[in-house]
C-alpha cells in the first residue's frame, strides 16, 4: 500500500452492489492458484479478498527464493533455447534467476495471479514467467544505443511528473510503484525500487507534487487528453482516483482522460472484491464523466492468453457491464507473443471480453532486456498476417514509440529499414518544433557473442555487416 494517502474526496465512492454472495457467484470455478502447493486450501472468497493479494504478494529476492523452493519440481522441463538447457534443477534455476535479478533494471514483485498463471513445471520457458523473471544464462549484452529512458520522457516533462509531448496529449505520472514489476518496463529509470544496476528516480504519490501538474494542465489550453499513468494507476487507493479524476473532469478543455493499469492482467481479483472500491472509483468517474460529455477509459496491458482466467474474464464483465471503456496495450516480446498463433488467440481473447485491442508496440530499447527485444521485421510480418483474419475495428495499431521522443508510428511507416545492420529510420511530422523535422532510428537488438560471459558488454557496430554475420548462427539457434 502506499505510504502517502491524501484526505479522501469530499464526493463519496459509490459502492457496486452485488446481489449474490461470492461463493454463490462462482461456482464450480476452476480454482487455478491452488496449483501453488501453498495455496492449496485457499478458497475463491480468500483469492478475490485484495488484502489477501497484497499480503501474498512476492517482493524482493527472499521471498522470490523462498517462493520459487517450494512451487518449483526437483527437475525441471528442458528449455528449447539452447542457452537454457544446462539449467536442468530447482537449484539451477533459483540459482540463475537471483544471478539475473542481481543484473536487471527492475526489482522484484509478483502476485498471487501471475504467479498461479506460469506452469513451474515449464517455467523455462514458460511465456509469463520469462515477462518477469530474468535468467542470467538468456541476457543478452546491451546494444550501445541502448538507454533507461529511451523515449526521452524526462526531457519532455515541463514540470515533474508530466510528460508533454503531443500537441493536445499529457502523461500524467501519479507514482512510480506498480502491483508486478516487469522486466521491459520502459519507464526503469523511475519505476519499482533500486536495483543493484539502477537508482531510480521516482515519482512520489504527492499532493504537492500533483498540484504543480494539475496547475500546469488548467493554464496549457491544449492538453485535452490525459493519460495518468505511473507505475501503475492500481496501487493509488480509490480516492487518489476519485481526487484525480474529479480535479481533470474540472478542467474545462481536457475532455478525455484514461487511467493506465496492469490491475485487469494482474490482480483482476480486485474488481470482484466487494469490500474494495478502486472498481466502484472508477466506474463514478466513467459515469460522471459520461454525463458531462467527457470520456474516462481504463489502459490495461495483457501480453500472453494465460494471463487471463475465468475470473479475468468476470473482472472484464463487471467494467463492461457498468459501461466502462477498456483497451489494450500489449508489447512485443519474444518468446512470449512473438508469433502469429499467440498473438492471434490475445487478440481475439480480449475482444471476446470486451477489450479492446489498442496497441501491440515493438519493445522499446531499454538496458538489460535485450533477450527479449525482436527485429522489426517480426512485427511487420505479424500485423501482415493477422490484418484480414480480425476485425478492423479490433485490429491493434503495431507501432513503435520511437527512441528520442519521436512518439508513437505505425511499424509500416517506417522510411528505410535494413534488415541486416538492423537499422530502421521514422519520422514524426506532426511534433512540433524540431522534433517534427528529425529523423529517427530504431535499432533491431544486437546478436549475442559465441563465446564470452553472457554479461560482457558486446559493442558491435550496427553497419559492420560482417561482424553480424559472424555470430548470426548462434543467434538465428537460440532465438528463432
């Protein structure tokens, strides 16, 4: 929970009421956590109760270690990435994944849902598990064009805490804690706790500092849309977002905001539980918002189908039902949704629930991720196959939230792009300023070295061909 709670609204949260007791609504569920040995009794009423979530939740390496002894088998599934396959026991695994931990960008927290959701049996590769949990023995050396803040965000903040880069568009960052850290988070200069690689620089959930964004937006005319992200919007309690929203629902020229939120993926619980009311915050706003002609939407982030389960699907219902918009943002992550199968079933998987599909961005080139970066052509290839098989209408956008500020194109809009140096090149015309006159270079991730420490910095010239063309079999093995 955060430490800093601001006074509750003076608007009171309408509860959602419900006409049947947990027990009575669910039944006959599949009690998917109870596959975690220490969970084997929990009941649905305890798993939906957000105080049994926060309280079970998996942060720091202690409990990770902990944890991982007891859920993990003696002997693990072989992996098929040839780099994996010598990790063969619960010791080699717990071993390179603290080893891993040691050299990532993000710390470490879990909850009861995602770590239900990952076969542990498979967990080598295992596409939920592989989202979280780094494995020293798969981390592939930084590309020197690699950076923490890759979008520039802090270069485009006029005050603390507000990102002002579209014309009519702000990124509101209320905090910079998030109920799961994820390895790719592009925001790892600012998100989680310290690492033994990164000091952050958060930002603190502050009525203070709130205010100075708050008073930014009333006197900048054209910021209409705001994004109030974080970290993550599902770790403010209910009347941060209540104070919030009613605070921009205020402002007469924004005249849409969206709160951005791993919670549906993550903890969907949450919505269920009838004695929280972050659900019951959001659902006033949306309504109240509705009736005075502005839109409040919700941003969630699904990558893999396993990450949603029948009560995901109840969570979405609930939203839905109460006339809430919600969208998708997924990344691109290989081995995790990089293929036309997977990311065909999520597609179809959120639409199904009513989520809309928004975006399916190519990972942005953040340090200490490059195991999971892929080259632009698989996600020119992706949205090739997939257009005409979906509905346009819940057809995501693939883009690229271009390095340097440029925001967010479309992968097909890319000027050039050399599939062998890896280099692909946009433009931005609709910034303003200079950012609308440059050119801006995405870089595909830089093949591993043959031999060598896996952590060694490998600094490759991205227009040597040769060079490239030298470890290409090993990569072309070990990553498809």
């Amino acid at each position: 929970m955060l430490a800093y709670r601001p006074l509750a609204s003076t608007t009171p949260i309408k509860a959602l009421s419900r006409c049947h007791s947990t027990a009575t609504r669910f039944v006959n569920k599949d009690l998917y956590w109870r596959r975690v040995p220490q969970w084997q009794n929990v009941s649905i009423e305890e798993f939906i109760d957000y105080r049994w979530q926060l309280a079970n939740t998996v942060a720091g390496i202690t409990k990770l270690s902990k944890f991982l002894h007891i859920v993990l088998p003696e002997i693990l599934a072989p992996s098929t990435n040839p780099l994996l396959q010598h990790i063969k026991t619960k010791d080699d695994f717990i071993q390179d994944a603290l080893e891993g931990i040691a050299a990532a960008p993000m710390a470490i927290r879990l909850t009861p849902h995602i770590l239900s959701v990952i076969d542990w049996g498979k967990a080598l590769d295992d596409p939920v598990c592989r989202q979280f949990l780094p494995l020293k023995s798969s981390i592939v050396p930084d590309s020197p064009k690699l950076t923490l803040d890759s979008l520039h965000e802090e270069a485009d903040s006029p005050v603390p805490g507000l990102v002002h880069r579209y014309i009519d568009k702000g990124l509101f960052l209320a905090l910079s804690i998030c109920p799961v850290y994820c390895r790719f988070c592009t925001r790892s200069y600012a998100v989680g706790g310290n690492t033994e690689t990164v000091s952050k620089s958060p930002q603190k959930p502050s009525r203070k500092r709130w205010e100075v964004v708050f008073q930014h937006i009333e006197k900048t005319p054209v910021l209409e849309d705001i994004v109030i992200s974080g970290g993550d919007t599902y770790y403010l309690q209910p009347e941060h977002i209540t104070e919030i929203g009613e605070r921009l629902l205020s402002i007469p020229h924004v005249r849409r905001f969206r709160f951005a939120s791993r919670g549906l993926a993550v903890v969907p619980s949450r919505t269920l539980d009838e004695n929280d009311q972050w659900t019951s915050a959001l659902i006033n706003l949306s309504n109240k918002g509705r009736r005075e002609g502005k839109q409040v939407c919700l941003h969630t982030h699904f990558n893999h189908p396993n990450e949603i389960t029948w009560m995901t699907r109840e969570a979405a219902k609930v939203l839905f039902e109460n006339g809430v918009i919600a969208r998708n943002q997924s990344v691109l992550l290989k081995g995790v949704n990089d293929n036309v199968e997977t990311m065909g079933t999520l597609i179809r998987e959120l639409a199904a629930m009513n989520v809309q599909p928004y975006y399916v961005y190519q990972c942005d080139m953040v340090q200490g991720i490059e195991d999971l970066r892929t080259p632009l052509s698989t996600i020119l290839d992706l949205e090739q196959r997939l257009r005409g098989t979906i509905a346009g209408f819940m057809m995501p956008s693939f883009v690229v939230d271009l390095p340097g500020g440029g925001g967010k194109r479309l992968a097909v809009s890319r000027d050039t792009y050399d599939p062998q140096t890896g280099v692909s090149t946009f433009r931005a015309p609709g910034l303003h300023g200079s950012k609308g006159e440059k050119v801006y270079e995405y870089h595909d991730p830089v093949p591993r070295p043959a031999t060598g420490h896996p952590f060694m910095k490998f600094h490759l010239p991205l227009g040597a061909n040769s060079a490239v063309d030298q470890f290409r079999p090993l990569v072309d093995q070990a990553y498809g």
